[in-house]
C-alpha cells in the first residue's frame, strides 16, 4: 500500500490487516525504527484531533514531523496545490498526508509526488483513517464488527466519514443505517452498501452502534435547515431516544461536537460513550497506516535495486 487514498477499493483482508497492526500498537508492541523518515502535514482545513495524531504517530515510530497549515502556507498567497506538490515533492519528504476542502485532492497530489500520499480528509470525499479508527473502536469494545447494526445521524450529505464509515464497516460485515433530515441525506448511499432508514426511531432500533455526525455549517451554501435548534428537536441523540437501542450500545462522535445539536451531555459524557477510545484509537491506526506506506516505499526501493543489479 504505497498510499492510503480511500478505503472504497480496498478489500476485507487489507482492512483487516491495518486494524490487526493498530490492535498490537495499542497493545504496545514495539514499532519498527522509521528514524531518517520524514512525514509532512499538510492540512489546508482546520483539524485538531487528526492532525495531531498524525503527529505523535509518526513520532512514536521515530520518523520526523514537519506540519504545515493553510495559514503558513504559500496558497494563502494564490499558490496553486499543483506549484505546491512540485514544492515539496523537491524536497523528498516520505510520505504527506493531506487534509483539503475539495474532493479528490488527495488523487491530485498523489499523481505528482514521489512521496507517499495519506488521505486526513478531502471534502466531502473520504477520510479513511477515521473509517479504520472507528472500526477498530467498534472491534475492540464489541470484540467483533460482522453482524453488527450500526446507526449514523446526522448530516450524512456533507460528511466525508459517513462515507468512509459505509465503506469500511459493511466490508466487514456491518449493517449500516443512515438517517438524517431528508434535505443532509443525498441519493446513492444504498449503493454504497447502507440502509436509510425511515425514521430515526427505525434507525436506532436495536442498534448496536449510535454514531452522531456534526452539523457542517460551514460546507452548506444552501439552506439545508431552518436552524440548528430545530435539528436538535428531531433528530439530537439523548438518552430518551437512545433507549430504542439496545442496552450495551456503544455511543460515537468523530468531532468535533456541537454539544446540545447532535448529542447530549449525558450521552456524550455517559457510561456507553466511545468518543474518547476513538481519539485514543486513532493514534494506533495512523501509525499502522504510516508503518505500512513506509514499509511499501522500502519494498519498492528495494525491489528497484534488485533489478539494477540484474540489469547490471
């Protein structure tokens, strides 16, 4: 896996094989010795949560970090991204991981780097390693992600983990239900592998996951609600509606939340909340997927000399 994209495309056995690698890094086995590598991240969205995890993964694995953010960036001066790959990739970082506001932007950057690409989020596209974390979430507090029901709401129009989530959790064999206001729920998830559900009462049923989804205000050009007050009068997760699932529910937000909008206090704070194991998570799973794209490079390389040789 030179690069980390999308995990649309990728099979049950590579996920399965990343969450495997995540699983023994939060058991503390010891991480192979990237000193002399060196990851850059490039983040032209705000982020907290996964840039920071990028970062201390790819501490914990020895490899150096240079961050770059939008403001300290040439593009707030008209840089292109196109003039801003050919900057860095003369640099010769090993692997730059990006988070952008347009989908796709990742694919861009990875046609015109020799680096390794990782995907932190591109637009409402994808954001894979949130998709793997919160599998890993699940498979650790579950002991198991096949069979179970999982239920997303929120607003699944305009969120790249939705589609992650759809993606990596039915691959393993989930059933993921979505909902939502019908104006943030868009056609096409059905293809994607999940059910919308009919009512939220009918999305919480017996589910054995809840994952609430932030209002993205700042993606909505149009009017997508009349106010986020009446968003929370129908559709805000509390306990009252969480009792339609099932009592050992595991309770998720990938953040950040808009406390009293999407989910309550005390679903947030209580006893079947994961939100903090999935912050916790996610530094296991970005150096699983780190390791593996340096692994991937050394391979390449080494293959690449193998057949100088031969050809010598």
């Amino acid at each position: 896996m030179r690069s980390l994209l999308a995990i649309a495309g990728m099979t049950r056995a590579e996920i399965e094989g990343l969450l495997d690698r995540a699983q023994s890094f939060a058991e503390g086995a010891s991480a192979a010795s990237w000193t002399g590598k060196t990851v850059v991240n490039l983040f032209l969205e705000p982020s907290t949560r996964t840039r920071v995890s990028f970062e201390i993964a790819a501490k914990r694995l020895g490899a150096s970090v240079v961050n770059v953010s939008q403001q300290a960036s040439s593009m707030v001066k008209g840089e292109s991204l196109a003039d801003t790959a050919r900057t860095l990739d003369a640099m010769t970082p090993d692997v730059i991981v990006m988070r952008h506001a347009f989908s796709g932007s990742v694919e861009y950057l990875d046609a015109h780097v020799r680096a390794s690409v990782v995907n932190a989020g591109d637009g409402q596209h994808e954001h894979p390693t949130q998709g793997l974390l919160d599998a890993l979430t699940i498979r650790r507090a579950k002991g198991r992600v096949e069979g179970l029901k999982v239920a997303i709401v929120g607003d699944i129009r305009h969120s790249r983990v939705a589609r992650s989530n759809v993606h990596c959790l039915t691959r393993l064999g989930a059933r993921v239900a979505v909902f939502g206001p019908a104006t943030l729920v868009p056609p096409g998830f059905e293809a994607l592998g999940a059910r919308v559900a009919d009512s939220l009462e009918d999305a919480l049923d017996r589910a054995d996951v809840v994952m609430a989804l932030r209002i993205q205000k700042e993606r909505m050009e149009e009017a997508f609600l009349p106010s986020t007050k009446e968003y929370a009068l129908g559709f805000r997760i509390d306990a009252a509606r969480l009792g339609a699932a099932k009592r050992d529910v595991l309770v998720m937000h990938p953040g950040p939340m808009n406390r009293g909008v999407e989910i309550t206090d005390a679903v947030a704070d209580g006893p079947s909340s994961a939100i903090t194991d999935q912050v916790a998570n996610g530094v296991f799973v970005r150096m699983a997927v780190l390791d593996e794209v340096l692994r991937a490079r050394d391979a390449g390389a080494a293959a690449v000399k193998r057949q100088k040789r031969r050809a010598g």
